[in-house]
C-alpha cells in the first residue's frame, strides 16, 4: 500500500464522522464511542486519525446520549461541528444532517465519512486512501477489506471486469452477493459536488427501510461516473466495537501495536503480555518495562529507568534511571536515579527530587521531597515538604489533617528525623535539624535543634509481678530473677496500671 507525506495533494478535505448510533450492545450507560481503549475514547482514536487529513472542517454526527458525546468531542476538538441527528434513519441520512450542517464553503474538494468506533484507525491508512480517490478521479471511492468472516458488513460487488458496481447490504444481499469476502469498511470518499447531487436521492427502500450511505455507489455507476474500492491489508484498523467483548479484543490489539512501536523504537519490555501502555504516554529509549506494568494516561519515562516488576503508573514523569518497583503513583514527579517501592502508593502532588527515595509502605500525597532526601519506611508524608539530603526515620506521620483543616509541615536540609515522629502540622523542621525517636513534633524545630519530646524512660521495678500477678507475664519475670517489691517510682501515679510516658514537654 502506497502512502503519501504531501497530504497537501489532496486539496480541501472535510470529514464526517458518524456517532448518532445507539450502540445498544453495549449495554451502557456510557456511550458507545465514548468507551476508552488505551487511555483515550474511541472516538479520541477516530479524531486523531482524520487529524492526519489536515481537514478543514470536521463534523461529527450526534443523537443517542448526545449530551455525553457532544461536549466530549467539543472538549477534544473545539473547532468541530456537530450536526444533531433527532431520529436514526440510517447512514445516507446521518450525512445528508452533516451535509446541511455545514457551511457551503465546507461543502467541497473531497469529504470523508468515517464511524466514531473504529479505535485501531490510524492517519497513514486515510492519507493513503484519500490520496488514492483523488488521483483516480472518482466521484466515491470505498476503504474496502477482504475478512474471514463478512457476516453483517456490506458487501463489494464487481463487475466481471473487476469495477466496483454497488455495495449491497448484508440483510438485501442474495446467497451469491453475502459469499463475497470484500466488504465496505464503512469509510468512503466523496467528490463533494457528487455526494452534494447525490444525498437527496437516497431512498429508504430496502431491508432495513433506512436511507443507506452505500447506495451511493451504484447511483454513480447510473449516472456513468467513476467509482473505486481501495482495499486495506490491515482489517483490523476498521473494526468497530460493538459490544465489551470486541472492545477488550480491540484494546489488547492496540495495546500490543502501542508495545511494538515502543520495542521497535528502543524500550525494552520484559512481558508485552502483561504489559499496558496507554496511547498518550512517552519513553525514551532504553527504557526497561518489567512484567506485570501499566504506564497510563500521560506518563512519560524516561531513558534507563526501570519500572516494574507490577506498577501502575498514571501521568507519571519518571527521570532518567530511576528505579521504581511495585508502586501505584498518580500525578506524581519522580527525579532522575531516584528509587520507589516495593509496596509504595505516590498520590497526587508528589515530588521527588533526583536521586532520592520513597521506600516500601510509604504513602506520599501532595510532598515535595527534595534532591537524594529519604523516606525509606513505612510512613505518611501528606501535605509536606522536604529539604535536599535529608532523611526521614522509619514509621514517620506527618499528621496533616486536624479533623476540619490541612496544613504543612517543612522539613529543611539535612535534617535527620528518628524513628516513630509524628510531626503534627503546621510544624517546621529547620534545617541540619533532627529529632528523638518516638517524638510528636508539635513545636518547630529550630536549625541544627535536636527535638524530643518523648519523655526520660523510667524502669517500674516488679511491675509485673504485682500487677499482672498470676500471669504468664508475671510468671516470666519472676523466672528472669525480678522481685515483686514496692516501687518508689510507680508511687504517686495516679493511673497504676500502665507505664505511663508523657509525649511532651520533656525537652533534654
Ligand atoms: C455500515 C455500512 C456497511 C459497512 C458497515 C461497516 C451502510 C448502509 N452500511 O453498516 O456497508 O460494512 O457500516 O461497519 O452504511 N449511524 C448514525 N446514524 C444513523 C445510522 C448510523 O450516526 O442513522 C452511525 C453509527 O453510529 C455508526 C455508523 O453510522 O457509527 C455505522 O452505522 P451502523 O448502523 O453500525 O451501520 P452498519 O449496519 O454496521
Ligand atoms: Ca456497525
């Protein structure tokens, strides 16, 4: 298949795509073409496509669920048209309600008919075929396929010469008509100034007593015009999906033409089997994909960094080297050479600066986290930010939420924290700052302070024995040698029963 890099060539271009249908086999509240499949709405796929015709207008047909589809396509294509399609009375008049939709200026050089639901469409193929109906000269040329299985399309005719005489529908197709493998893809091109003398002329004659796009053919070969079929190797580019079974069959294809691309272009992928990667996201090369990944949405990675085994990544920047394992990150930034999981959950709002570390069971959400700084253990790091090179001990909270507001905590440079903190915001560590292990952190931290607020530890002799007397626990330190004698220290607790510490207020 020829393909052309002048889409100049093909002078004015309109498209008309279809998406009025109900798409019952659905089974949806969603509308059909609104479905996603690789990160994006069938629909997004099909726009993409046409986009590479350069065309000068684009109308999309709207009926079914047009409150959802409408503003979807306005969102992706602000200078689309939509033509609204009240009743669904078949493919000729869904383009006859795009026809007068559009602006007599629009209604020239060549129109191209697509359907909304074809996500495997690519540009290369339309450039091709509309190229090729332009320089045949052709009032209608059809995007044809030969398949296995042409049960439900229309199908080509040709005559014994091999011209292309009509297109017959599978319910008004004959035992002889319905055996021929070469279908109507459901994209055409026209010769606007044929298919603007041809629309008025459908009739709703036939099996279906809908107005057929596909009659159009035939009409031409009437009036003694030229018509074509270019036929597409690959059929698949025009298949829609009608029901969630084709839709899951069309996403693993996209999905495994998306992971080809990638190899191809130098990203190497372990497992493409267990492997997903979204339309919009981007790698450089020298990227490793590890089994069981999903880089969705806009994530962008780039080169020798390491993702995988079993992450899901969506609109991630991932720095070059980086190494991220098992990880769920959302809108988060991840520095170069910087280090993630296992079992990490990166929230919105996360930034980690080069060469740093969100370590395994730690939780970030809106933290920025400085250049090599360090959060190596099971932590919560919320609304927080996060000096260079310093290091966060192990089971930190950063307590954020006070039941009504959030507020920040600031950790400066260098700072050391120890294990079990929990800074209780808004709290600010300054810089080169560290603090006791076990402390609440209320109160800021001046630079170079040492904070603590855990309380001296005093050892209640014979604690055991005489409280929990009888126990296994008494028992054991009975054996241990302990005696069960009065202790000074537990005098004048008013609570006895527990070792009490006091959180605060015990400075050193
Ligand atoms: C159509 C073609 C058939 C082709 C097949 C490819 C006609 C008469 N038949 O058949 O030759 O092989 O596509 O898939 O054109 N739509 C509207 N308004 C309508 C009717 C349809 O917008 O009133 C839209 C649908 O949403 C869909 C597209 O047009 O996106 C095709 O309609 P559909 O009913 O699926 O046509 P088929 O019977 O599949
Ligand atoms: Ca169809």
């Amino acid at each position: 298949m020829s393909t052309t890099n002048q889409p100049d060539d093909l002078g004015p271009v309109t498209v008309i795509v279809l998406a009025a249908g109900g798409g019952t086999r659905m089974k949806s509240k969603t509308m059909k073409v609104l479905h996603p499949i690789a990160g994006r709405s069938m629909i997004a796929h099909v726009l993409e496509a046409v986009a590479a015709l350069q065309p000068h207008r684009v109308v999309a047909v709207v009926g079914n669920q047009r409150e959802q589809v409408g503003p979807h396509i306005q969102e992706l294509l602000p200078d689309a048209l939509l033509a609204v399609q009240e009743t669904q009375e078949g493919t000729g008049h869904a383009v006859r309600v795009a026809w007068e939709a559009l602006e007599p200026a629009d209604r020239s050089g060549t129109v191209l008919v697509a359907a909304g639901d074809t996500p495997l469409l690519e540009g290369e193929v339309l450039r091709a075929f509309a190229a090729d109906h332009a320089a045949g000269g052709r009032v209608v040329s059809i995007l044809s396929g030969v398949v296995a299985n042409p049960h439900g399309y229309g199908r080509i005719l040709r005559d014994d010469s091999g011209q292309v005489m009509g297109i017959v529908e599978q319910k008004d197709a004959t035992a002889e008509e319905a055996a021929v493998a070469e279908i109507n893809s459901g994209i055409l091109a026209f010769d606007a100034a044929f298919l603007d003398r041809v629309l008025p002329r459908l009739r709703n004659d036939n099996a279906k007593g809908e107005y057929y796009l596909t009659d159009t053919v035939q009409l031409a070969r009437e009036d003694g015009e030229s018509v074509g079929a270019f036929p597409i190797e690959d059929v698949l580019q025009t298949e829609g999906a009608n029901d969630r079974a084709q839709l899951a069959t069309l996403a693993k294809e996209k999905n495994h033409r998306i992971l080809t691309r990638w190899m191809r272009d130098g990203v190497t992928i372990i497992d493409p089997a267990t492997t997903w990667i979204d339309a919009d996201v981007r790698l450089e090369p020298d990227v490793t994909v590890l089994p069981g990944v999903q880089l969705l949405g806009t994530t962008v990675v780039a080169e020798d960094a390491v993702i995988g085994p079993d992450c899901t990544l969506k609109d991630v920047e991932v720095g070059a080297g980086a190494r991220v394992v098992r990880t769920h990150a959302e809108l988060a930034v991840i520095g170069a050479g910087a280090n993630v999981g296992p079992f990490s959950y990166l929230r919105p709002g996360t930034v980690l600066g080069a060469e740093g570390k969100i370590g395994g069971f730690v939780e970030t959400k809106n933290a920025k986290i400085g250049d090599g700084a360090k959060v190596p253990h099971l932590s919560y790091v919320g609304d927080a930010e996060i000096g260079e090179g310093s290091n966060i001990g192990a089971g930190t909270v950063f307590a954020n939420y006070d039941g009504v507001q959030k507020h920040r905590t600031v950790v400066g440079r260098h700072a050391r924290t120890a294990s079990n903190n929990t800074f209780v915001a808004p709290v600010h560590i300054g810089d080169g700052a560290g603090t006791g292990a076990g402390s609440v952190i209320r109160e800021d931290v001046p630079p170079g302070a040492l904070g603590v607020s855990a309380g001296p530890q005093r050892n209640i002799e014979g604690w055991a024995e005489r409280r929990r007397a009888g126990s296994a626990q008494a028992d054991a330190a009975r054996a241990a040698g302990d005696s069960p004698g009065d202790s000074a220290d537990e005098a004048g607790h008013a609570s006895g029963d527990g070792p009490a510490v006091s959180n605060e207020g015990q400075g050193e």
